[in-house]
C-alpha cells in the first residue's frame, strides 16, 4: 500500500508523545508498505536532521510550522465556532503541498495525526474524494477540556482557563463529531477515548490501537542512569502535564519531604511552562527542560510519578518506565486506558496524603519496587510493543481497501 500520513511534527527526533507515536507507526509500516509524510517543521527542529525519516519513508515533505499571535487567537475566538485547536496548524502553504501531492501521485490510504491536521480533510475530499480517509484521534479532545475545565474551576485562580476550556470543551465535542463523520475510520488511544468519541457519534466506526513503546531501545537501555528520587517525564508545556507538575510539587511533595528530608524529585521534558517556575526554587526540584533522551532519567529514578488530573488516552511515559521495571505511583487517571490494578503493575493514588504515603512506602521497599516493576515490565511486553499494534492498523487498511473496491 501507499499511504500518506499528514503529522502536526516532523516525526523526529521522536521526544513527546506524538512524535512517537508517529515515529514508530512509520517505522513499523515502512517494513511492508511505501509511507510519504506531509508535515510541519517546529522552530527548534534542524531542516537538516530527519534522522532516519529520509530511508524510512518514500518521502517527507516539511513546511515551517505557522506560527499565531494572541490577537489572532483571540479573533479566531470571537469571530468563529471552531475550537482553538483547528487553526493551531492552518498553513496555506502545507495545503498548496497538499493539493499537488494529491493531484500527482497515488494514494490507498491518508490518515490525519491529531485534530490539528483535521482542516485539512476538506481538501482530500475535493481533490480525491474515494480515498480511504482515517482519522487517528491522539485525544479524546473534548472529554481533555472537560475534565481541564472542571479542575482549574476548583482554583479561582484559574478561572479564566476554566472560561476558555468551558468553550473549547463545547466546540470541539461539535467538531470532533463532524470530523468522523465525514472520515471513513477512527482510531481511538484507549476503550475509555473509544466511549467519550462514540458519544458524539455512536455509529461512528472506531478501532482501539493504543500507543506503545520500543521494547528493545527501553529494556536495553546500557547508558549511564541520572539519579534521582522521583521522576516525572513528558512534554512540560502541554496543559495536563503542567497541571500534574504544580499538584505534585504544591501539595504531595512537601509531604513527603516533611517525612524524607531532602527527596529529589525531577521534572524532565522540553518547553517548561512559565506557571512551574513557582517550583524553581523548592528544594529537591530540578526542572530540566529539553535532554537529547530520557532513558538516563528513568534509569536513575527510584520512583517514577504519574500524578495526572487532566487527559485522556494512555500514556506513553508509564509505558516507557514500565518497560524499564520501574515502580509507579499513579493517579487513577493518569492510569487510565490500561488495563491495571492498584498494586499489581503500579499503584494508584489521587489524594496528596495517600499518594505521599505510596511514595513513602515505595521509596523505603526495594523489595515491592522491584516487584512493581517486574509486573509492570511483564505487562508492558505483553501488550504494548509496536510489532503487535501496527498489525492493528493495518487491518483496518485493508478492509478500508476492500471496501473501497466493492
């Protein structure tokens, strides 16, 4: 099959979420199909430094990615009923690449990486509109403002956030409808991301393919560890992530700390958001901004921390430090789109005093982390490696053919 993929960022270096998932949807599809990308370039990604993309793919095209002002954003607000997110990476210039790939060249499948991609739906419609149209839904967009809603409600500081997604939440479970409706397929993250999609439309077609994770670059990790205490991993000015951060740091670490003096815990992911440097200054924290690889952090980490209350999907980092044999503490969100147990393959928690009390327990057992871990690790390789969940997808291809061809 030829397949083209239209991502929101050049699929490497392959640092957050989405850029690994889509990293390793292309390597594992490149094996038996010829994949082209269409794709945005962010400021601090080197043109010149496509990694392996160049012989992993047929081709990859990259625009610079558009870049909005506030007075634009806040037009875009007032003027129209589009969420927030669908202009985020409007390019005429990527939909003119657009327009002369789709006149040129053949395609069997194209499928949108994340809601940003969606706007450009209407011009596959009118220029090849048979073609077998998948949209990979990275969020449940709508149920992430709802919940981000509802707890920066409980904060009056926040309530002006709570304003915006309170609109966004309403915009999007309109758009994101529209959006399955008018493709042929949808992929889901998790069976919670299936239901919340299903309940905009519930006849809409819907696969489960959860995110996974490279079993042998995790497991095989040989590098030297960077200790620390704790360890929090991911995007850090992605909303939830900045959320799970400052509740953590705020109200369970002094806990801890109070019982532990002088436990570390790091913070490790690109773009630190403004609103964390109130954590610049508390002892043990280490805020790290971007690292070339995370796998030195998770190695050296006695504890890995998942203390989300905002998202949806499953999360690539408890995968990575499960992979790992790492101990985890989670809250029960931050848990959610997997099929796990409190104290089985991690532990959950979503008070400040008891996920303290976890931690504690945790950091005092070398015995129950490692038998966290093992089970985490078990699971992990049992469920969640690329070379079983791409088989998934391309199932979902075929019968899209099929059913194109009838």
């Amino acid at each position: 099959m030829r397949i083209l993929l239209l991502t929101p960022q050049r699929p490497y270096p392959p640092h957050q979420g989405t850029t690994l998932r889509n990293y390793n949807l292309i390597k594992e599809l490149s094996k038996r199909h010829n994949v082209c990308v269409l794709t945005f370039l962010e400021p601090d990604q080197d043109p010149q430094e496509p990694g392996p993309l160049v012989d992993l793919c047929e081709w990859i095209e990259a625009v610079p990615a558009p870049q909005r002002s506030n007075r634009q954003r806040l037009r875009q607000l007032i003027t129209t009923r589009r969420p927030d997110m669908s202009w985020r990476l409007w390019s005429p210039e990527l939909n003119e690449r657009l327009v002369a790939r789709l006149q040129d060249e053949p395609f069997d499948i194209v499928e949108i990486e994340g809601i940003e991609m969606a706007p450009y739906l209407p011009t596959i419609e009118a220029i090849r509109p048979k073609l077998f149209v998948i949209y990979d839904a990275h969020n449940a967009e709508w149920i992430l403002q709802k919940r981000a809603c509802l707890t920066d409600l409980k904060n009056p500081a926040r309530w002006p956030a709570a304003i915006y997604s309170w609109i966004q939440w309403h915009r999007l479970r309109r758009y994101e409808g529209t959006l399955m409706s008018r493709v042929d397929h949808t992929i889901a993250m998790s069976a919670q991301d299936k239901v919340a999609l299903r309940d905009l439309m519930f006849d809409a077609p819907i696969s489960v393919i959860p995110n996974g994770v490279d079993l042998k670059a995790y497991h095989h990790f040989s590098g030297l560890p960077i200790y620390h205490d704790l360890l929090f991993t991911g995007k850090m000015d992605f909303r939830p992530n900045v959320d799970a951060v400052l509740w953590f740091g705020l109200e369970v670490l002094p806990l801890i700390q109070a019982q532990r003096p002088g436990t570390t815990f790091a913070v490790v992911g690109q773009r630190p958001h403004p609103r964390l440097d109130v954590l610049r200054d508390k002892p043990g924290i280490t805020i790290t901004g971007y690292v070339n690889d995370v796998r030195p952090y998770i190695a050296g980490t006695t504890v890995y921390v998942a203390p989300l209350r905002v998202g949806g999907g499953t999360r690539l980092k408890l995968l990575e430090a499960m992979t790992m044999g790492k101990a985890i503490i989670s809250t029960a969100l931050g848990a959610e789109g997997f099929p796990v147990g409190d104290g089985q393959e991690l532990m959950l928690a979503d008070e400040p005093d008891i996920f303290a009390e976890k931690v504690i327990e945790l950091l005092s057992n070398p015995g129950r982390r490692r038998e966290l871990g093992d089970k985490g690790q078990a699971f992990a390789y049992a469920n969640y490696g690329w070379d079983k969940l791409v088989p998934q997808l391309e199932k979902v291809y075929e019968a899209g053919l099929l059913q194109n061809n009838q």
